[in-house]
C-alpha cells in the first residue's frame, strides 16, 4: 500500500513538472521544474518501485540507478545554466517583454 | 499488473508532452532541457517496463542509457557555451 503511494506522488511530480516545462516563461524557470522532476518524481517513483518489488537482486538494481540519477541530474542542470549565463541569457523579469 | 499499465501510459503520455518545448524551444538550451527530461523519463519508463515484462536485462539497458544521455548532454552544453569555435 505505502509503495502505490510513493508511486502516486512521483506520478504528480512528473506530471506537473511536465506542465511547468510547457507553460514556463524562460530558460532559468523551465530548467527550476525540469529539475524538481528529475529529483523528486524519479525518487518517489523509484522507491516505490523498490518497496513494491521487495529487496533482491532486481530491487538493488534499480538501487544503483536510483543513485547514478540523483548523482548526474544536478550536474546537467548546472552545466545547462552555466552555458546559458556565459552566453548572455538575460532572467526573466515580471513586466518586461518576454 | 493494471497499475504497472497506468504507470507506463503516463510516463509515456507525459514524455509526448514534453517533445513540445523540443520543437517549438526559442532558444538552443529550451531544447537541450527538454531532451535531459525526456531522456530521465525514458529511464524510469524503462525500469517500470522490466517490472511489467520481469525481464533484467532492460534495467541494464536503462543504466546504459543513463550514462549515455548525462555524457551527451554535457558535450552539448559545453559545445553551445563556446559556440563552435569562435570563443572570444
């Protein structure tokens, strides 16, 4: 029971990082919820695939690519920022055109 | 096994989503976000599908893909940073 609900919650994660990718205004914003998508929806999801399944050698599989996404997600998001703000990409401001 | 069908139908639907801002991004880096998210999606939904089916060997292939897409996309950064090779 407690699996299906991390499962629900990574479910809702996805899907309204998915909405904020699409409605978004800017570089900067867009990549803040791709990010939250990426940590928190495929934490819960695969945790609670990890619970339903109980702990073998499949579980601890999805162990370790639980924990090589939790390591690389921050690493692209900062490498994506990083190029977009040496090249001159101005944040969005409340007002302004854009 | 009904709820593993759920699972993988919004993984799937939500990942068609996002090939919106892959196509339609104004900007190079809209579009490299996009397929960084849709590349996390198709892991999770290659994991979810191993369940589905209990084959192993599509968890190794989710780890392969995972390696190969953080790979790419900091190639990609790096490469649109300099801007080819007219850095100033």
């Amino acid at each position: 029971m407690i699996a299906y609900l991390f499962i629900f919650l990574g479910l809702v994660f996805i899907f309204f990082g998915t909405i904020g990718i699409i409605r978004f205004p800017d570089i900067y914003t867009r990549l803040q919820t791709s990010s939250k998508c990426d940590a928190a929806g495929a934490t819960a999801l695969l945790v609670g695939l990890i619970l339903k399944e109980g702990l073998d050698s499949f579980s601890l599989r999805i162990l370790t690519i639980l924990v090589f996404l939790l390591l690389t997600n921050p690493v692209s998001s900062h490498a994506i920022a990083r190029s977009a703000a040496i090249r001159g990409i101005k944040p969005w401001r409340k007002g302004k055109r854009g | 096994m009904t709820a593993m069908i759920f699972i993988i139908t919004i993984l799937g639907l939500t990942a068609s989503l996002t090939l919106y801002r892959v196509i339609f991004g104004p900007t190079p880096w809209d579009r490299l976000i996009a397929v960084n998210l849709i590349s996390s999606k198709v892991v999770m939904l290659m994991v979810s599908t191993a369940i589905f089916f209990e084959r192993r060997i599509y968890l190794d292939v989710a780890l392969v893909y995972a390696i190969i897409g953080f790979v790419s996309i900091i190639a990609i950064s790096k490469f649109l940073e300099g801007e080819g090779t007219n850095r100033k």
